[in-house]
C-alpha cells in the first residue's frame, strides 16, 4: 500500500504522462512498426535496428543501475562490467544448457567447450543452470553476491572515491583473467556461444527477438520506477548527503556502510538483469566483456546524460551507443577520438550531462522571460560549479 | 789447420747425425700414423674400430678431420689409385689425401668407393676424437671432448681423463671432465671405484649429477637394489640429498632475481604515477599511455640511427632515446595538465574520466601514425647475452640493466626532490598550496613541472619496457591497472612506499606462478591486495594521524 | 543497536596516580560525559595526554585552549571518529564509547558540530533536517520512511528556532555561513541528543549573530548536556559556564571564567613567557 502511494507521489502528472507515452512508444509502436509495414516504407523498423534498440535498452539499464551507485552515493564503481557479464554469464549458461544434443559433438550434458576440453562431467557450478527459473535466480544472486562481499569490505574499511574506483576496476580485471581461463569452465576465450533456443523458442527467430526487446523495455521500465523509489526516498536523500559529506552521515547516525552497501548490491542486480537480457539478444557473452575499457565507458554514458539524475544516464546511454554504432559503420579510426573526446568535454564543459544543461538552458530562458528575483535553485547550482 | 778441418767434420757429422735421427723418428711416427689411417679402410668393422682407437691413442691431431669425415660418410677409396681420400661436396667432391692432407682436386662419386660407418664406428670415432681434442689448446674443444669421451669404451680412458683432469685449469672444462670420469666409474665393476666417483663428485651439485646418482639409489622391478653395495647407496643418498637442497636454493635465487626483475618493471611503470597519483594525488588513467610513447620514442630514434648513424654507433641509440622519451612523453603531460587537467582539481573522479578520455585519444594516435601491429625493438649489443651467476642460475643482461636503471630513475627523483630547489617548491605546493603561492612560488608552473616529471619519468620506463617486451599502442593498457595496484599497495606519497610496493608484489607474483600459473596468480595478488587495503587501507607507509585526512 | 556495556569498575581498582593540576570528580556515577586517562598519539605526538574530564547531566560546558591543545581530537574520541590509544570514554556513566563507531554514538544521543559547518549542501534546508529527525536509522527503515505530520511539526518547530522558516526549499548550499552554523545547530536539535559538542560555533559570525547564537544556547542547554569549544572569549563570557583550559593534551585548569582568566598558568599558555 506504501508502495504504490509512494510511487504515485513519485512523480508529478505530467511526469507520469512522458513516462507512459515513452513506454508505450518503445513498446508497442516499435514492433508494430516492424511487423506490420513492408520493408520498402519510410516508417519500417528493420529487425536489425530492433535487436539493436534491444542492446540499447539493455544498456540503458547497466547505465542506470551506475548511476544508482555513482551519481546518488558518489561511488564511482569501474566494475560494473563485472555485474553485467556474471549476469550475462547465468544467462549464456541457461542457454548452452539449452542446446541439449545439437551441439557439434551431440553431448546431451556437456557443452561442446567441455567436450573438446576432454572434460567428463559437468563442474557443479553448472548444475541447475538447465532450469530457467534457476538461472534467472542466479542473474540476480552472483552479481549481488559479488557486490555484497565486495562492498562490505571496501565499505566498511571506509575506501572511498578514487580508492573505491581502483578496486573496482582491479576486481574487474582479476575477473576478466580468471574468466579467460579455460580451466574455469566458462569457455575461456571465445565464452559462450551458438545458443538454439530460449524458454522453447527459436533464438534467432523474429518473434523471440520482438518478445526480447519488450521484456528488456519492461524491465528498464521497472528498474526506472525502482530506481526512482529508491532515490526518492529517505535513504536517497541519505545516499546524496553520504556524497557530499560522507562522514557528517555518520554523526547523524546513520551507517554509511550499510547505505552503500544496500545501493550497491542494488545496482549490481540490475546490472546482472540488464546483462542476462543482453546475451540472448546478442547470442554470446565471452570475457572481454570485463575488459576495464568497457567498465569505464559506461561511466561515461552516465556522464554524457547527466549524473544524478535517472532519466540523463538513459538518455547518455542511447546517445553515445547511438554515436558509436554511426561511427563504427561510417568512420570506425574516428570512434575512439570522438569517445576520448567526449570523455574529456564532458567533464570539462558538461559536468551536469545533457539534462543539467538543458536544465540550465531552460532555467536562462525562464529568467530571460521574467526576471525572477528568487531564482534559488538556480542560485544553488551556480554555487558548486 | 788439420784440427780445424777435424772439428768442421765433426761438426758437420754431428748435424748430419741429428738430422739424420731426427727424420728417421719422424718416419716411424709417420708410419704408425700412416698405418692407422690405412686401417680405416680394413674391411671389417673390428679392424676398422681397432684403427680408429689406434688413431686416437696416436695423439696426432691431423686425424681429427679424417675421423670426422669417416663418421660422416665422407672417406672414400679412389678407384683409380686406390688411395684413401677424404672428400667434401655433394655433387661435385673436393678430395684430400687421407693420411697427408694434400689437396687432389675434384671427383664425383662414380670415381670413388665409400667406406661405410655403423654407429658403432661412430661411437669409436667419437671416443678416439674425444681423446685427440682433450689435449687441444682451445678449452671449448676440449670441453666437447671430455663430453664425448663418455662413450669411449676403452679401459684406459679414466686414466687418460684423469690426467687432464689434474693439467687442467678451465672450471667449465673440469666440471665435464669430473661428470664424463664420475660417469665412467659408476659403471665400473669395482665397488672401490664407485665409491670414489661419488666422493669426485661431492662438490658438484648439478641437475646431471643428480640424474647420474638417482639410479644408484633405486631398486630394481625385482626388489633388489640397483646398487648392492649399502656404503655407496648412503653416499648416494647423502648426494642426492645435498643436490636437492642446492637445486632448491637455486631456484630460490632465481625466482628472487626474476622477482625483483619484475619488481623493477613495476617499479618503473609506477614511479611516474607516485609523482602524479602520490603527490599531485591526481588519478592520470593515461600514465600507461606516457609509458607508451616513450616506448615508441625509442622505435623512431632507434629507426633514425638505423638510417643516419654508422652502424658501429647503434648501440647508442638506447642512450639516445632516455632524454627523447623523457622530454616526448614530460611535453604531453605538460600539455594534458595545462590543458585539461588543471581545470579539474580537486574532483578526483572526474579527472579519472577525463585522463582515461586522453588515453584513449592517444593510443588511437599512435595506432593511426605507426599502425596497430607490434613493433620491434632489438636490444643493442651490450644488452644481449646473459651471465651464470651460480650452475643453473642464468640471468641475462637486459633484465640486470633493467633493474639496475630502475633503481637509478628512484635515486635520481629521491635526490632530485630532496635537493634541488624545484623538488623542494615541488614538496611546498603539495603541503600547502596557498602558503607556498603567499609566497611567491608560481604554483601552476610548479603543478605543470611535477606532471611533466611524472609523466617524462613514465616515458623513460617505456624506453626500458621497450627492451622487455612488445610495443604496441596497447603497451600502457597492460600496466596502468598493476601500477596502480603497487602506489596503493606500497602507500600513497611515498617513494619508498612505491619501491616497497612493486618489490614485494614482483617477488610475489613469482613465486605464485609456479604453483599457480601466471593468471591465476595475478588474480590471487589482486585479491590479496583488496584484503591487505582492509588492514592498511593507505598502504604500507602510510602518512598517520590528522595530516592523512587532509 | 544501543549496546550498553556494564559499568566499567577500573575507577575504583585503579585511583588515577597521575597528578593533573586539576581534577575534578573522578567518580563517573551521575556524570553524563567521563574520560579518564585517555591518549591519543599520531606517530609519536601526543595529541591527547593522559586527559580526564567529567560533563554532569544537565551541565554546559566551556572548553578553551591554544591551537594543537587537543580540542578537536577530543571531540574525534567522543564521537567515535578516533580511536584513543589507551584511557576510558564512558557516556552516561555506563556506555564505553571506544568500543562503538560513530553511528552507533550519535544513535546514544551525542550530536557533533563540526568547526567548519558541514551542511548537505545538494540538499534542501528542509530536508537537512528531516535527516537529522530523531528516528529509526536502519536502511530498510529509511528506505520506506514516510514523514508524519507530526515529524513535520517537529521540523517547522525546529525550522522557526533557527530562524530559517522561509528558506526552508533553498538547497543549503545557498544559505550564508552564519546560517549554515545555525542549520547545523538546527540539526543537532533535530537529533535531541543529550549531549551536544559543538565545535567553535560562533566562527566567522558576525556580533549580532554571535549574541543570537549565544542565547539560543542558552536556551536549549536548559534540556541537555552541552559542550562548547570556542575561542572567542566574549562568546564565552555570554554563556556564563564553567569553563575547562586545555593544553598539550591535558587539562590545565578549571574553574568559572573569571578563575581561568586570572590563573597565571593560563595566562602564560596564551601569552607565552
């Protein structure tokens, strides 16, 4: 009951409206507009712009889930490739598990890695990964179990800023060693891959990628509203004064660590979802999805929308993967300047992202109009940069 | 005048005697040495093999080659004459008398019957051989020698080898002789002898040796000793034992040297970043990047003495490319931090973003300029090579140089911090940035300079990484995640912290890596790093108290 | 959460042999502040010497000294924020404060303000308060806290004392620095503790808001145990308390205002030989 009238009181009515439309735009426009229009129509949404909206959408919610943690707690997490692929990881493992005796060698058990490896039984870490309401449990527990344990220790020791971004990124990169490993059990270098089919369907098949790309819209839909809930909350509001005076939260009497903590294994579930939704759109998951590189540019996607605020890491998340697809079709040499390059003028010139500065374009424009005498909040900004 | 002519006959008799006795010697010699050789050509291989050890028993080493050229395939019958030739080519042969060396100009095979050799020949020849060099001035000959007499299956040659071994002075030399004369006894019948070859070979505790003694101290498939006497089995056993604890310290030392070796790279690596990280305390994610154009400074000035300096000079080129490096890679980190960096100070994360922006910028660059594929970089002369510092412990000479400059680039920056009047308003700036402005000192011109020194420092280590490793616009990426990992392990500010750091976890790492190969070992140190943060969560010499907090 | 150890007895096995100049009741029964013997050292220098000092119940106290004599430290051991090296913290003559960390004592009902005011700038004035509302701390608590119109009351309350009722939606980064001091005096009311340690509070008002601050000390004190750390002597002399001179770590002397100022020790702390 709470939490409905809470998330009623979330937003304001016309916030409600933008939300709904856009749900129901991507939702249920976009596969109509796929399915029904021939190919040849202005308005036809190809299947492929489908998948990759699909693989936008499921990038909007690790773009999200960073926010969750950096932009509200102040924790710059560089590990957040780590969630997303152990995620991605459960879910490759329900897939391979899928496949049944239409690997290359026809193992009813093993995947065709463990065959060619010359391995006899499958590790117990694969065990139940056959069962889809098992898998999809794990989606959520291994990256939350990470964080957990992760957290604690990095927490509770007090490491924070630069620190707690160094330790991230280091356990991202242990695990990308480790996951390289054909010892591991995770198909080493090439990962895992060739999925048939998912819950019985086809995974290759237009429909099964239409009824993905919705489920990854719903999904950002609920994680959006969860995330909302949770930053508008009290414990948001603990979460952004642990940002700007971290130790004044303690004398207030709240545990910083527990705060964190909690923020934290959030964020590293939706991540695990947003990975777990990915793989089957994509069709493999394999190590290099825990380069650090990679972990970095989902900062930079938060960056880019306007940290701190939900719907800016959505909206950096589109943008710059929408950039990237143009430019590794049009001008792939010129992709890793213009993303250096958005590293560097957002921090410099864009520290609020695209939606703190429409914001400030908005607010300029409103005093232009009418020169307000009390334009505080404006005040406020003005005041940090 | 009768006198006179009496001594001058006299005289003359005494020349004409020693003449006189002197060629009928050599004749004599000249016989059994002609002799021999002939036998080479008996038809049967008893004969053949009496005359191969006749030869070497001779001692004249004009039969090497022909002996050689026998185990070879190379000693023919001429057909013509019958003469016993040596012959070189294939098609088109070059004969050589055998038994006088002269040259008799060129045959094919149809003029020529082959003497043919078995192994067992070929043993002979090896052992007569062996016999002939072990007198040979040359040591590397007569280290080969005493290696190939082990096959020599004539009773006298223990105390041929004996013999060497008491004349002879090159330690290399006598360790192979004690080994071939140890070999040789153990397989003798007589226990005495055995014994003694064990006591022989006391002092040396070498892997052969310890392959040569195990068997003594086996048993057979039926339960009986490999060796019946017990006395020779315990001074078997006290051997083996003995070897084991030297081998055991051997690779001890070496995995300490190549611990400290990689320590030294690490070191390297990080120094810069414990000027820029450690004192700037800005987070440079492009320090690898630094790295790695000083790494590609030393192609290009390595590829301008190939093209421009005489090749005796090239050997410089490395010398060259110290102060290039430095001033490529010291030039773009002024350029970053009067560009971009400066700007952010004091907001930590997002210098990390932006820095990581630069790195990315930069290795695309160095992709666009020079391509994405490797690049080579050969060491000049004086780094290649390695010395034997114990048996079995071989360290090369780049790895020395390596830790050796290390160590040179922390002493030159602790003296340059310590004494030098930049080092000191360097030291002023971080303690108390408006005190030391109050005070005249031009703090971003100081701030610009210490991430230029950083960042010059970090160019130098690529020269030295160039020499370890590949270059490739991807070098940096390869480091920036263990420098890091070495400041916040070995203490932020500190550099005795980095030193400690990157010794420790190179020694570290390697003796991980033999129980854990090398990945899982870099993972085990990560892991053990996030743990000892819980402990120290500022390293291992870390500033305390108030002055920490600020 | 409130851990409450049994009373300690070392004060009676162990009578303090250091001879401090000043030593006051050395006994913690009734007292709602007890530190006894406490060091503290930061590689080798002794921020904290062998200091004891006891707050009663209901009691303001004034603390002064020279720079480096301790103050600070003091409060960091208080709250939890430092961990002395030896020597007992025991608040309400029953909890050992060094076993706990700062949460867990500002949870008992000790509030800290901090020298240089630290608000939560990105915060509203309002909500600066509602975090410190006296209520349950838990995540989970606070993930689904719900504000009632009585904790609203509470706040406007709160909001009118310090004079900030009509600013209450500007974010507190905006207010100026006097206010913030006052925001964060709001916040310790907030968390009606018993004890409140405010660290120079009156630094960098200007008189009139100093006389304010003054009186709205004195006002609230009348509920709790207060105790202030100032350099301002006027400011001091307002309050009207007894008042405790630190210095080198231990306490030098005590008495009312008027004692301390005479005392020569004092004096030639200040003024030096």
């Amino acid at each position: 009951m709470l939490l409905m009238s809470r998330l009623a009181s979330l937003e304001s009515r016309r916030g409600w409206q933008v939300f709904l439309i856009l749900l129901v735009l991507t939702i249920v426009l976009v596969p109509v507009l796929n399915l029904t229009l021939p190919p040849e129509s202005p308005f036809h949404v190809p299947t492929y712009m489908l998948s990759l909206l699909g693989k936008y959408l499921c990038f909007a919610l690790l773009a999200l889930s960073l926010d969750l943690i950096w932009g509200y707690a102040g924790a710059l997490s560089l590990g957040h490739g780590a969630f997303f692929a152990l995620g991605g990881y459960c879910m490759g493992m329900y897939l391979m598990r899928q496949i049944g005796t239409r690997g290359v060698y026809g193992n009813p058990d093993l995947p065709d890695f463990m065959v060619f490896l010359n391995w006899t039984e499958l590790p117990w870490y694969w065990w139940g990964f056959d069962q889809f309401w098992f898998a999809a449990l794990m989606v959520m527990a291994v990256p939350a179990l990470l964080a957990y344990v992760l957290g604690w220790l990095a927490f509770r020791s007090r490491i924070t800023g630069v620190y707690f971004s160094i330790i991230t990124q280091a356990m991202v990169f242990a695990l990308m060693l480790a996951f390289f490993r054909n010892e591991m059990g995770f198909g080493g270098n090439n990962g895992l891959t060739d999925f048939k089919e998912i819950l019985g369907f086809n995974i290759q098949a237009q429909g099964t990628r239409i009824g993905l790309y919705v489920a990854s819209a719903v999904v950002l839909a609920l994680g959006y509203l969860i995330s909302r809930f949770i930053v508008t909350s009290k414990l948001g509001r603990v979460l952004m004064a642990i940002r700007d005076a971290e130790s004044r939260v303690r004398f207030l009497g709240y545990s910083v660590t527990n705060a964190k903590l909690f923020v934290f294994t959030v964020s590293a579930i939706l991540a695990g979802i947003a990975g777990a939704l990915y793989v089957p759109q994509v069709g493999i998951i394999n190590p290099s999805e825990m380069s650090p590189g990679n972990s970095i540019e989902i900062a930079v996607w938060v960056a880019v929308g306007g940290r701190g605020t939900l719907f800016g890491a959505i909206i950096g998340a589109f943008t710059v993967n929408g950039a990237k697809s143009f430019f590794t079709g049009a001008a792939p040499e010129f992709w890793l300047f213009f993303l250096g390059a958005l590293f560097i003028v957002c921090t410099l010139f864009l520290p609020q992202g695209i939606v703190g500065f429409a914001a400030q374009m908005r607010a300029r424009i409103a005093r232009k109009a009418t020169p307000a005498p009390e334009e505080v909040g404006n005040a406020a900004s003005k005041h940090r940069a | 005048m009768a006198t006179f002519m009496a001594a001058f006959m006299i005289a003359g008799l005494v020349v004409c005697g020693i003449t006189l006795g002197a060629f009928a010697a050599s004749t004599a010699r000249a016989d059994a040495y002609t002799d021999a050789i002939a036998g080479l050509a008996s038809p049967g291989f008893a004969e053949k093999a009496a005359a191969i050890e006749a030869l070497g028993r001779l001692g004249d080493s004009r039969a090497i080659p022909v002996l050689e050229a026998m185990a070879d395939n190379q000693l023919y019958t001429r057909k013509a004459d019958g003469r016993l030739v040596t012959g070189s080519g294939g098609r088109d042969i070059t004969l050589t008398d055998a038994a006088t060396g002269e040259a008799l100009g060129p045959a094919t095979s149809r003029d020529l019957t082959r003497i043919n050799a078995n192994n067992a020949i070929r043993t002979a020849v090896g052992a007569a051989v062996g016999r002939l060099q072990i007198g040979d001035p040359d040591p590397a000959k007569r280290l080969a020698a005493a290696e190939t007499m082990v096959r020599s299956e004539s009773p006298d040659t223990v105390p041929l080898l004996r013999d060497a071994l008491a004349r002879e002075q090159v330690e290399d030399v006598r360790a192979a002789l004690t080994l071939t004369l140890a070999k040789l006894s153990l397989s003798s019948a007589d226990p005495g002898e055995r014994l003694t070859a064990i006591k022989d070979l006391s002092s040396r505790l070498t892997p052969e040796v310890r392959a040569l003694v195990t068997p003594l101290t086996l048993t057979k498939p039926d339960g009986t000793f490999a060796e019946p006497d017990p006395q020779i089995r315990a001074a078997a056993t006290e051997l083996l034992g003995r070897i084991d604890t030297r081998l055991m310290l051997t690779e001890l030392a070496l995995n300490l040297f190549q611990g400290i070796s990689l320590g030294s790279v690490l070191l390297l690596a990080a120094i810069g970043l414990a000027i820029t990280f450690g004192v700037m305390g800005v987070i440079n994610m492009a320090h690898g990047e630094m790295i790695m154009l000083g790494a590609y400074t030393t192609v290009v000035v390595q590829q301008a003495f190939r093209e421009y300096i005489p090749a005796e000079f090239f050997g410089l080129y490395l010398i060259i490319s110290i102060p290039a490096a430095f001033l490529v890679a010291g030039a773009v980190g002024v350029a970053m931090e009067r560009g971009i960096i400066r700007f952010l100070y004091g907001r930590p994360l997002e210098t990390l973003l932006a820095t990581w922006g630069i790195s990315l910028m930069l290795q695309q660059l160095v992709r666009a300029i020079f391509g994405a594929p490797n690049k080579e970089v050969s060491n000049p002369g004086w780094m290649t090579g390695a010395v034997e510092a114990m048996p079995g412990m071989v360290l090369t000479y780049n790895r020395i140089a390596i830790i050796v400059f290390a160590i040179m680039v922390l002493a030159g920056l602790a003296a340059l911090l310590r004494y030098t009047p930049f080092g000191l308003q360097m030291r002023a700036v971080t303690q108390n940035r408006s005190m030391a402005s109050a005070m005249g000192i031009r703090t971003g011109w100081v701030d610009a300079m210490t991430f230029g020194l950083g960042s010059g420092i970090a160019g130098v280590a690529g020269v030295a990484l160039s020499q370890v490793g590949n270059v490739s616009p991807n070098l940096g990426q390869g480091y920036i995640v263990d420098s890091f990992m070495v400041v916040v392990f070995g203490g932020v500010g500190s550099l005795w912290g980095v030193l400690a750091g990157a010794m420790t976890l190179g020694i570290f790492n390697k003796f991980l890596e033999p129980y854990a190969g090398a990945m899982l070992g870099k993972i085990l140190i990560l892991v053990f790093i996030i743990l000892f943060i819980q402990k120290r969560p500022r390293g291992l010499f870390a500033l305390k108290g108030r002055a920490a907090e600020a | 959460m409130l851990r409450a150890s049994t009373a300690p007895d070392t004060a009676e096995l162990e009578p303090p042999v250091q001879a401090t100049p000043i030593r006051t009741a050395r006994q913690p029964a009734g007292s709602i502040l007890y530190l006894d013997g406490v060091s503290v050292s930061f590689d080798g220098f002794k921020a904290l010497n062998n200091l004891s000092l006891v707050i009663n119940k209901g009691e303001m106290r004034t603390i002064i000294g020279p720079n480096g004599a301790g103050k600070t430290t003091m409060m960091d051991v208080i709250t939890g924020k430092t961990k002395p090296d030896k020597g007992d913290v025991l608040f309400n003559a029953e909890v050992d404060l060094t076993k706990l960390d700062e949460a867990k004592i500002a949870n008992l009902g000790i509030g800290r303000k901090f020298q240089k005011p630290t608000v939560f700038e990105h915060l509203t004035v309002f909500e600066n308060l509602e975090l410190a509302l006296k209520t349950e701390r838990g995540t989970f608590a606070t993930l689904f806290f719900h504000l009632t119109g009585q904790q609203a009351k509470r706040i406007d309350e709160i909001l009118g004392v310090i004079g900030l009722g009509d600013r209450r939606k500007e974010k507190a980064g905006a207010l100026s620095h006097g206010q913030k001091q006052w925001l964060e005096i709001g916040m310790l009311l907030m968390q009606e503790g018993q004890l409140l340690l405010l660290d120079e509070p009156v630094a960098g008002m200007t008189d009139f808001e100093t006389e304010t601050t003054a009186s709205l000390l004195l006002e609230i004190a009348r509920d709790r145990s207060i105790v202030v750390v100032e350099h301002d002597m006027e400011f001091v002399r307002a309050l009207g308390a007894k008042v405790t001179v630190l210095h080198e770590g231990s306490v030098l002397a005590e008495g009312s205002i008027d004692t301390v100022q005479a005392d020569h020790r004092v004096i030639e702390v200040y003024l030096g030989r």
